[in-house]
C-alpha cells in the first residue's frame, strides 16, 4: 500500500505558474506508475497526466499539453506537476494517483491523495 500527500496548491493569477509536490510513503515507490487528476467546480475527474515507473514515458491530456510538465524523483519519493501559463478553467483540486499497471493509470488508478486546491484568477 502507498500513502499520498499533495502540497504546492494556491491562488495564481492567469499566466502564472505553479508547481505541485505528491510525496508517498513506503519503498516500493518506483514501482507505481505515476499520475494527476483534477475535479474542477461542478465537473467530473479528468486525468491530466501519467509517468511511467522510471519516468521515461510522459502522458498529457490535451488541454494541458505544452503547459505542464509531469517528473519524478524516485529517491525522494516524490512525483511533480509542473504547471505554466495557467488558466481560469485549470481552476481545480488536484489529485496524485499511483497504479501498478500503466494501463489502468489514466483511468482507475490503485491509490489516491486526499487533493490539493489550486486556484487561477482572471
């Protein structure tokens, strides 16, 4: 089992960057596939994007291709999502995931963070 805390959420005016930290507990770190999720006022859960295991496969929801960045630091246990040129609509509480299998990663992951909130003014 693995253990996940987001941190790194705020207040951002549009254009603004933010940079979001998920930290897991246990050793088996590197053998999760890696991912982040939103759930914007009103909306369902969208994915936004994965890591594989070693980090050398990345994986973007289009609406945020070209602005954010997902890595990994496997030595700190920590996965990151780098976020540029927010907007309004990227107003929306983030979740790290964590999955065995990289095919269920996008869409049903094992194990979820409780949210960090990250809000984008106008």
């Amino acid at each position: 089992q693995v253990q996940l805390v987001e941190s790194g959420g705020g207040l951002v005016q549009a254009g603004g960057s933010l940079r979001l930290s998920c930290a897991a507990s246990g050793r088996t770190f590197s053998s999760y596939n890696m991912g982040w999720f939103r759930q914007g006022p009103g909306k369902v859960r969208e994915f936004v994007a994965s890591i594989s295991r070693s980090g050398g496969s990345t994986y973007y929801a289009d609406s945020v291709k070209g602005r954010f960045t997902i890595s990994r630091d496997n030595a700190k246990n920590t996965v990151y999502l780098q976020m540029n040129s927010l907007e309004p609509e990227d107003t929306a509480v983030y979740y790290c995931a964590a999955a065995r299998a990289i095919v269920v990663v996008t869409t049903k992951p094992d194990y979820w963070g409780q949210g960090t909130q990250v809000t984008v003014s106008s």
